[in-house]
C-alpha cells in the first residue's frame, strides 16, 4: 500500500522516495542488431530466389515472438530454455489461443533495462507492471507505464545483468484483474560497459550501484514537460532537515551545497521543451557531489531547445536522453564547463543545435565538450552529423586530465572526435562514419591513445597542429602547438590523408605501435611545441583494465548499441556518396528536427482503453527521414449519442522506411537548376521528367514547387510493366505543385498530363491548375496518395489526351489509383464540369480507384460519364472509396445548378457494367449513387447512402432505376436518412427525403420508398414501377450504428481519414455495430477491409486460371454475396472477370458458413522474400518489421511488400509473419511457401 500511495503522489508530480526498479515508441529491430546473433549466411534454395537468413537459436526465436506477433501470449520461459523447438513446439505456440487479455507485441532486455509493448485491454484505465527475477515479483512505478498511439509501453531501468520476466496486469473497475493478465518470455538483460577512466579512483554511476541497481537511498524524481516546473522533490538543501523543491532546476541547485547525502535520480520521460527556470538558459548541475543520474525513459526522451551543463560536480551520469534544437548563444548541447571528476555521457543521441553566430556554429555549437574535468568517460553516444562533437580542453589549461572516448558513433559528423588540448585522452573503439573534416586531432602537448578504431572516409584520420597532415594545408589548429598521437590496431580505409611516423619521423600524424604495451620513445617530438607522449596508457598506476574489441567488429557494436535505447525514436540514413565529403547542413535533417513532434499520449495515468483513440499518423514535415517518424494526434471523441468529434492537423504522407537512392535517380526542389545527381544538387521537374529512364525515381525536396505551364509526359516518356518510373517527395517531405501561375481556368492549360505508361506518382499535392489537376490519359499507371485540391476543373481525370486516339483500346487503361483524396475542385462559370475524380467520355478498360475520398467539388464526387458520339467507355471499378458533400465547397460555392453526386455512374443513354463496393455517399448536394441513365450499370456491393439530396431537388440516396439491360446486381445495400445529425455547418435547410429507386435485383440489402423496407433474398425490384419488394417496416435507427454524425466541412479529411497504410476509416462512423440485428448487411466497412488488393502487372490468360481457381472441399457453391465471397483480381486489365466460387465445409447452416477461396501469386524471380527491410539479409530484424506493417505501424513500399510475401497468397498478413518466423528457425527451409 505504500508503494501504490507513491506511485499516486508522483503522478501528481511529486517525487518518488526510495523506488528501486524502473524504458519508448513502437518501433523495429535497430540497424545493426542483427550483428548480435550471427554473420554466417545460408543461401538456401526457395523455388525460384534464393533467400539468405541469418540463423538464430530457436530459445531466442521463443523469447523474441511477442515481438513478431500480437496473436499469442507466451508461455514462461522454462518452457524454451530446455530444449530447442521442434516443429510440435512450435506449432503449439502459434496455434495456442491465449485466455490472457494483455497481448505482447513487443519485449526485450537491453542494457541494465526491460521493455514491453502490449495492446490496450478492453476497460483498463490503468495497468500495473511487475518485474520477475526468480520467483519473486516486484512492482515498478507507475510513472514508467505510457500509452502510444499503436500500444502500452512500460521500460524498467535499474536491472542487474541477468534474466528476468515482465507481468502486465490491467486494472479494471479499480481493481486488478489476474485473469487478463500477461507475462513476458525471459528477458535477458546485459550490463553497461563501466570502463574508461571515468571508473578510476571512484565511480561515475551516479545514483546507480556498480551491477545497475538504484542505490538504496536514492531520490527518484519523474520528469514530464507537463510537471518539469511543478514536480516537487524532499530535500535536505541547508542541512537542517528535508524541505519540499518545486521544479527541475531548483531540485538540482538543492545539492548545491551538498547537504543532502541522498543520491538524486532524475527520470525524463518524453520531448522536454525549455524549464522556466534555467541559469544561462540551460539546465546546470552545479557542485552537487552525492551522485545524480539524469537518464531518459525509452526511446523519446528529449531535450529539445536547452542544453545541460555541469560544473564542480563529482559523480554524475547522463544517459539516454536526446539533446536537439540547442541554443548555441545559451552553450553546448552537453558541457562539462569546469573542476568536475568522474562524469559518465553514454548512450545519448547528439542532433544539430540552433546557428549561432560563429562560423563553426552553423549546426550548432559543440555536442560534448569537456573542459578542466578529469576522471571522465563518453562512451556509446551517437552524433548525427554534428560539426564540432568533442572539444577536449580549455587553451588555458596545463594539468593533464584523464579522459575516455571509447565506442561512439561519429556518424557523418565533421570534426573534434575529439580536439585534445593538454589532457590525457584514450580512444578506442570508436566509429568514424564518413566525417568530412578530421578525427582525433591533438594539439598543446597532449597525449592521444588511439586504439582498434574503425576509420571510414574520415578525411584525416588523425592530425597534429603544425605537423604532418595538417602542415599539408593552411593550419587546422590557430597555430596551436602539436601533441602526440599513439595508434594501434586501428582500420582505415577511403583516408585522403594519414602519415605515420614511419613514413615520416619528423612531420607524422601518429605514432604506430607494434603492441598497445609499447611505449613511444621519448625522442618522438612535435614539430610545435617539442613535447613527446607522456605513456600514460602503460603506467599501471593510471591506466585501467579493459578489454578492446577489434577494429573490424566496431561498426557492428556501435551501430547496435550506440545512442539511445533501440536507437531512439528518430532515426536517419545518410547517403555516404554526398554526405561523407559534406560538411554543410543536411537540410532534410534540419527540418526533421526543426518538426519534430512528441508521440506519447500519457504518462503514468489518464489511459483509454484503446489504442487507437486518439488515432496517430505520420506528419508531414518537410522531411521526415525517420524510421519511427514525427506524429501528428487525431483526437477522436464518441459521445453517448454516437456522435463522433475529429480534431486534427497535418497531412498524412510520411513513409517509414527511409528512401535510399541509387545511381540514376533525380533529385528536384522547388528552384533547382543543378545536375539533380544528388541531394545538394537538384535540378528542375521539368528536365527530370525529361530525362529519367526506366526503374528510377524523381525525388522531390520539400517546398511548393510553382509553375505557370503545364507538365507534359507524353507518350513516348514511359516506364516498363518491371521498372516504373516514379516520382515522389524525398523521405516524406511536404510538396506541393502550385499551378496558379496558370491563372484564369482554360482548358488547354491542365496541371498534369500523363500521357505516358508505368509510371508512379506518390505522396504529394496537385492545386490551383487552371483545368484538371492531372489528365491521366497513359495506361499502366500507379498514382497513389496524392491530394487533388482546389483545381478549375476535376481534381483527377482519365481521358484521352491525343484526339486521334479513336478506338477503347487506345484510350487510358489499367491503371490504379490508389488511397488519393481530390476535394475543392470547382469551375467558377458553371460549377457543373469540377468532378473529384473522372473517367469519362474516353477511358479504356481495367481502371480502378481503391481507398479514394472525394469531398467538396463543385460538381460530382465520381463522373463516368459517356456520350454516343465516342461510344461506351471501359468498366470502372471504385472500392473502398468515399463521397461526400459534393456539390459546393468548403469556400462556400456551388449549391447551383450542378449535378453534386456522390458517385456519378454512367450517362447519355450509353452502358458500361461498372462495379461498385464498399463505398460509402453521405451529405452529397443531390444523389448519393446514381446510374444516371447508364443502362447497363454493373453492381452495387456493400454500399451505404446517408442524407444525401440537402438540395431539395427531388433526389434520392440511391437513383439506380435506369439501369434496365439487364439490370444491376444490388446487395449489402443500407440507404438511412437521420435529419436531425445532418452537419450544422454545410450551408443547407436540411435534409428532403426522397425514395430510393433501384433496377435488377436486390438482396440483403434496407432501402426507403415511404417507409425502410428490408430484402432477405434476392428478388427483382423495378422502383421506376414504384414496386416495393421486401419487408416494410424495417427497424434500422442510429442505435445501429458505432456513430452517425461527422466532423464538421473544414476538417483535413485526408488526415483524419486515413490508417497508417493510407487506406479509409472513419472511425465508426456509419458502421453498424456488430450488436446490431443488421450487422448481417454491413453496408461500407472501413475500419477492417478485407477487399485483396488490385495487381496491375498484366498476366496471362493461364495465370488468371491458375490464381483464380478454388480449393475443393466437401461442397463447393457461387457465393450469394460479395461480402463473403473472394473474388482474386489478377490484373485491373480483368476487373471484370469472373468472381471465383466460394469452397466451404458442409455445416447445418451453410448459407453462413463461407471459406474464402486459396489464392496464389507466381514467385517473383527478382524478389529476395523475407527482405523485407531490403537490407540483403533475412533475419529478425525483417520478422518485426514486417509485423509492425502487418499492424498498421509501418507502412512498406511496394519493393517491400513484394519480399514480405513469404506466404504466397498475395496479399501481406499474418500469415507472412508466421511464415517468416519459421524459416527462421529453420522450420521451413525455403521462401515463399504456397498455400494448400
């Protein structure tokens, strides 16, 4: 009880006394790690490819499963620590249905910590977490428990090395509830490295034991941006007893005068903007002697905009925090400014600072200076491109101090790794990654032991003031006397300078010794200064025991363990053929920085119980080039009355994985005129539109790109069925294509004409062109999550381009468009000609838009208008899709003589079988789906229409009456008016009910004709008869459905709409419950779409057999709906073939009991399935990736998904990871795996 009424008082922002056991984003496997398990690779035969996996025991497969599958709970670990698994282990595992309502998805130990992820559990406000070592359970505080957007998340630091198990247990109505609980596997748990000279003549460890303990006695104070100036900590300051402090900083001075003999641990947890109160602007440890730890919680502990400085101060650690943003007028990112001994940096990530004035302060200031302190070790930190990392020494100082540098990733930074003045310094271990500038650099007689150091492009590996590589040039060093530099056992390669000693004995770089016990002769002296090496390094009465790894292991170390834990939240791949020599500002990292937003939604209480409320998907900054990227927060708020409330910001175009260009792709900003051969080069659109070949891609920086013509890719400009070509914003950045400089609208004058084949545009804006957004008149095209806005004709058209394009077979065929969005588009002069999306009047066969949302046009939602002059165009095929409020725009046009549908199927009399499913038509001016009078419309497939007609123009929810040859397929249709929710803010009286009018025949399905009537079977119907078929009085309210108002007209729908994978939810609006008495006719459903994605790689004939064909079973009958039959869609060139019949067992209600039918994709040669990381390797690292994509966490590129496809039924699920995990541990012994 004592320990729960602490974790209480701390979340109200009081301090923690004595709390003993206490690390966070989603996120996968860091780079790097899977050099822990093994560098051996098996080429084993898979069919067709060739996979290479890297092995890994089956104990450690079992430990690592929660990380990898979030439909099992795990047994305990004596259960894998016995014996390997074989394949019956194994399948009990996966087949294993766990009673336990915690669902892991993700758990392991790491350095002297443990985490675990899980999934919300129904009715939990609160979740307490034990840590298992032996059989004793202990509870950790509470405030270490946060909730994410996509899971749980508890870290617990302060573990000894060793094993240990983590217990979830949600609580429930106040109480625990045991039976939901869940429990981890075994965790390992591994020890910080202590070494270095931080740990000589006392201890840098903080308020830590040696084995990575708490102390017994230690303050624990949790720290938030929320409380960091009210959190209140118990401290003896004056030495007349213990006294409330309130603030982080004020806590810190309390230990100024070093009356309180209780060692202070300060828990950061989350991105942490400046304090209030902070000397000099930054946080500053001053004279505090008793042991502070400043240590961040997870993965996303920032301090974002300050600095942290330390001065006078003995035994101090810092940890795991993430310094960006830093003020370089207030200091250094970290600074140890004078008389300080035994300081411990290790594991932070050090990112640019705020320009300063200087300069040398373009990314900021320095990341890790030491000055006048001894006794220090910086270890496994992580510097992302910094320009000044380490400076070692003040110019005025002349006693030695003793100093560490070891296993630091110095990843693209520039110099001062470190700049040694005077002091004594050891560096081994170290990464140098592509540094443009220099290394280690000594200078004012100081000693350097540099050892098993990994050298890659670092310019001038090592450097002396005034001698050898640096007498070479102008001077490095302001004239500064030389110092001596002892090397051994260190790796370089790609160096444009580096002179031993041996090469030259008088102007040299370094001395090369034989052996580290070697000493360096005291005749060795520099040029400047005439000092020699001190030898340090072999005086046993000051050197220390440790034990270097070799230099050609040190890249694999490092980038596993370097920076903070999993690698931290925001991660960025550098191309080393620009950033090596470059010492400039990677603006793309820059803007990252500059956006970067926090993903945590609560810290130590106030939870939901669902995960995705509030929903969270990626921003759009400028850039994004992170793994776990930037956030932006969808609150969404369900009121007793079903009402659903969505606030937001952002738009939702980041991808996860990082781009990595290859030779042949472009590079284009918004005023480029370079050669486009790299980032630091761009060209213009226009020549990279030009002169891109086949299989690359046009890589858009951030920024509105202008133009005042238009963009022709005409037809002889295209890509092939294997190598598209593509255009797309660089790592997520933010772009639009303003075409206003078009001006007045014209129609010769698109934004966009596509009229060339294969090509794929992604992620970007099209606005303000003076007539269509884009003409899409090629065939074989992709356009997939573009925003179509504010166009002077329709957002999206597919129409011939080149008039003499006489025949169907000519016009734009087969192509997808996929998860786009086109709103506001409207023609000033008649308001009837701005669709959102078009196919119309020439359009060719095998179109089809999947996930699309049309909202606020002038005109209609979809036109697939045709006239007799041109003929029927091809079937179209629109699933998954939206349309609403057509007819007028947010701006307040419109309301006029425009059509204003919805969807728009048909026209002139002329008619094409276009399908229809899962789409959902609410508050659209007129019709929310009409034929308008195509006689041969095709099928409407779980459908809903909701208060459409708001222009009293006699309209109806569902006109579909017109479509007499032979009649449409209509079924799973809901058509539901509500008057009393209709949208206080669209500028309309009302809602006018009208009757539904249908054609052909309908099933399942609830239409309104006076009064709800609802249709079992399939029937004819011919409204245009006024017949009425099926069951009056149909009882259908809003109680039926999880919500059935919507955010009001201005909201960003194509942020608040959208899953992570780009595809619709609408988060319960208009989806009937699955208590509902009509959940048997669903209507649209968006939150779980099970509709298979389109292929648009064309394939034979024989192929569409074989992936069509269905698996034989007891008793095999046409499936009586699509919403439970599967229908397999080779190519969009056969949208229109045959659904495959639907296998199932015989049941005593077979009418309800369905199987979808085994699908199969051919083997893709070219693919290395399980890659899904697409680092050449298949390993653990590519299971939990592809996990994190299967739950919507990532999203994969179409490379990605390709390789992801382990079980080949085309289409990425649970079933690839399962799979995965198994070739892995060598249960199966090639990749893909067909379905039987």
């Amino acid at each position: 009880m004592e320990k729960l009424a602490a974790m209480r008082k701390a979340a109200a922002g009081q301090a923690f006394p004595e709390s003993k056991i206490g690390k966070c984003s989603c996120k996968p496997v860091r780079k790097g790690m899977e050099k822990q398990f093994d560098q051996s690779k098996i080429m084993l035969n898979g069919g067709n490819c060739m996979s290479r996996r890297k092995p890994f025991c089956r104990c450690l497969a079992a430990v690592v499963l929660a990380a990898v599958t979030a439909t099992s709970a795990l047994p305990v670990a004596a259960d894998y620590d016995a014996a390997p698994l074989d394949a019956t282990s194994w399948d009990g595992i996966m087949t294993t249905a766990s009673t336990a309502s915690v669902t892991f998805t993700a758990a392991q130990g790491t350095l002297e910590s443990a985490y675990a992820e899980w999934n919300a559990v129904s009715g939990a406000t609160d979740y307490h977490v034990y840590v298992k070592s032996g059989s004793s359970y202990t509870l950790v505080d509470n405030m270490l428990v946060r909730q994410y957007p996509t899971c749980f998340r508890v870290d617990v630091p302060g573990l000894a090395a060793g094993s240990y198990q983590l217990k979830v247990v949600p609580v429930i109505g106040g109480k625990e509830d045991e039976s939901k609980a869940g429990e981890t596997a075994a965790l390992n748990v591994e020890a910080h490295d202590r070494s270095g000279f931080g740990f000589v003549e006392g201890t840098s460890s903080g308020a830590y034991n040696e084995d990575g303990t708490l102390k017994e006695n230690a303050i624990v104070v949790y720290v938030t941006d929320a409380n960091k100036d009210t959190v209140t900590a118990s401290i003896d300051s004056t030495g007349k007893g213990a006294a409330d402090v309130t603030g982080v900083q004020n806590i810190i001075t309390a230990y100024k005068k070093n009356k309180e003999p209780r060692p202070l641990c300060l828990r950061f947890l989350g991105n942490i903007t400046d304090p209030a109160d902070m000397p000099k602007g930054d946080l500053m440890i001053d004279t505090a002697k008793a042991g502070i730890t400043v240590e961040g919680i997870g993965t996303d502990t920032v301090f974002n905009g300050f600095g942290l400085v330390m001065k006078n101060c003995s035994n101090v650690e810092v940890r795991n925090i993430g310094f960006m943003n830093c003020n370089s007028s207030e200091g250094d990112d970290c600074g140890l400014q004078q008389g300080n001994d035994h300081i411990w940096v290790h594991n932070c990530d050090f990112f640019y600072g705020d320009a300063g004035s200087d300069a040398d302060q373009v990314k900021g200031d320095g990341a890790l200076d030491t000055k006048t302190s001894t006794y220090v070790t910086h270890s496994y930190n992580h510097f992302w491109d910094n320009g000044k990392c380490n400076l070692q020494g003040m110019k005025s100082e002349s006693e030695t101090n003793y100093i560490t540098y070891h296993h630091n990733w110095y990843d693209h930074s520039d110099s001062r790794h470190p700049r040694i003045r005077t002091c004594s310094v050891h560096c081994y271990n170290n990464y140098y990654d592509g540094n443009a500038k220099y290394g280690i650099g000594v200078t004012k007689g100081a000693s350097a032991f540099a050892e098993n150091n990994y050298f890659r492009n670092c310019k001038n590996p090592m450097m002396s003031s005034g001698q050898g590589t640096d007498a070479l040039g102008e001077g490095t060093f302001s004239g500064e006397p030389g110092g001596i530099i002892k090397a051994y056992g260190n790796y370089i390669e790609g160096a444009q300078s580096y002179i031993p000693y041996s090469e030259n004995s008088t102007s040299f770089d370094a001395y090369e010794v034989s052996d580290p016990s070697e000493k360096v002769p005291g005749d060795v002296k520099t040029v400047s200064g005439g000092t020699g090496y001190n030898n340090f390094d072999t005086d046993s009465s000051i050197m220390y025991s440790y034990k270097a790894d070799a230099a050609a292991d040190v890249p694999a170390i490092v980038t596993a363990k370097a920076g903070r834990v999993q690698g931290g939240d925001l991660q960025w791949k550098f191309d080393n053929s620009v950033d090596d020599a470059s010492y400039a500002v990677n603006q793309a990292l820059k803007d990252a920085l500059v956006n970067y937003k926090p993903t945590v939604i609560a810290i130590g209480g106030g939870f939901t119980d669902n995960t995705s409320d509030p929903i969270v998907t990626t921003a759009t900054t400028a850039v994004s080039n992170t793994t776990t990227t930037t956030k932006t927060t969808v609150s969404v708020t369900a009121s007793s009355t079903g009402a659903t409330t969505v606030s937001t910001t952002g738009r939702v175009t980041v991808p996860t994985t990082p781009d990595v260009p290859a030779a042949g792709d472009i590079f284009c900003s918004p005023n480029g005129t370079g050669s486009g051969d790299s980032e630091k080069d761009p060209t213009s659109v226009t020549n990279a539109i030009s002169k891109l070949t086949a299989g690359h891609t046009i890589y858009l920086l951030g920024g509105t790109y202008k133009f005042s013509e238009m963009i022709l890719i005409d037809s002889s400009n295209s890509g092939t069925a294997n190598a598209m070509k593509t255009i797309k914003p660089y790592n997520g950045a933010d772009v639009v294509f303003d075409f206003s400089g078009q001006g007045e609208a014209n129609a010769s004058k698109r934004g966009i004409v596509l009229d060339g084949d294969y090509w794929h545009f992604y992620g970007f804006e099209i606005t303000k062109a003076a007539d269509n957004g884009m003409l899409l008149s090629g065939s074989n095209n992709t356009i997939e999550r573009m925003v179509f806005n504010d166009n002077q004709d329709t957002g999206l058209q597919l129409s011939r381009y080149n008039t003499s394009a006489a025949a169907i077979a000519d016009w734009p065929s087969n192509n997808l468009i996929l998860n786009c969005t086109s709103k506001n588009n409207c023609d000033d002069k008649t308001m009837e000609n701005a669709d959102g999306f078009a196919a119309k009047l020439t359009c060719g066969e095998g179109n089809v838009f999947d996930g699309c949302m049309s909202y606020n046009n002038s005109d209609d939602g979809w036109d697939l208008y045709a006239k007799t002059e041109t003929g029927p165009i091809g079937v179209v095929t629109i699933q998954n899709c939206a349309a609403f409020r057509n007819g007028y725009t947010e701006f307040g046009e419109g309301y006029g003589n425009c059509d204003g549908n919805g969807f728009k199927l048909g026209g002139g009399g002329v008619g094409t079988a276009h399908v229809v499913k899962n789409c959902l038509a609410f508050e659209n001016l007129n019709c929310g789906f009409t034929d308008n009078n195509n006689p041969k419309l095709g099928s409407l497939t779980n459908c809903t229409a909701y208060n459409n007609n708001l222009g009293g123009n006699k309209k109806y929810n569902i006109a579909c009456y017109r479509c007499d040859d032979p009649g449409a397929d209509f079924s799973n249709v809901i058509s539901y008016f509500s008057k009393g929710n209709l949208t206080s803010n669209l500028g309309v009286s009302g809602v006018a009910v009208a009757n539904d009018k249908f054609w052909g025949t309908i099933q399942n399905s609830i239409y309104y004709n006076g009064a709800y009537y609802q249709v079992g079977e399939k029937t004819a119907i011919d409204n245009e008869k006024n017949t009425k078929v099926g069951t009056k009085g149909a009882a259908i309210s809003d109680d039926d459905f999880e919500a059935v108002t919507v955010p009001q007209m201005g909201t960003d729908f194509d942020t608040a709409w959208r899953n992570s994978d780009g595809s619709i939810s609408t988060h319960g609006f208009m989806q009937v419950k699955e208590s509902s008495a009509l959940y048997s006719i669903l209507g649209a459903k968006f939150q779980q779409i099970d509709t298979p994605p389109v292929v648009t790689t064309a394939t034979t004939k024989a192929t569409e057999e074989t992936t069509t064909a269905a698996v034989t079973s007891e008793t095999t009958k046409e499936s009586a709906s699509e919403t439970t039959a599967s229908e397999t869609t080779a190519s969009a060139a056969t949208s229109d073939s045959t659904a495959s019949k639907t296998t199932e067992k015989t049941t005593a209600a077979p009418e309800e009991t369905t199987t979808a039918p085994v699908t199969t994709v051919s083997v893709d040669p070219s693919a290395l399935y399980g890659d899904v990381n697409l680092d050449g390797d298949v390993d653990l690292a590519d299971a939990v990736l592809l996990n994190k994509a299967i739950s919507g966490a990532v999203e994969l590129g179409a490379k990605q998904r390709i390789n992801a496809e382990c079980y080949a039924d085309g289409v990425v699920t649970v079933d690839d990871s399962m799979t995965l995990l198994q070739f892995l541990v060598h249960l199966r012994n090639s990749l893909p795996v067909q379905p039987s």
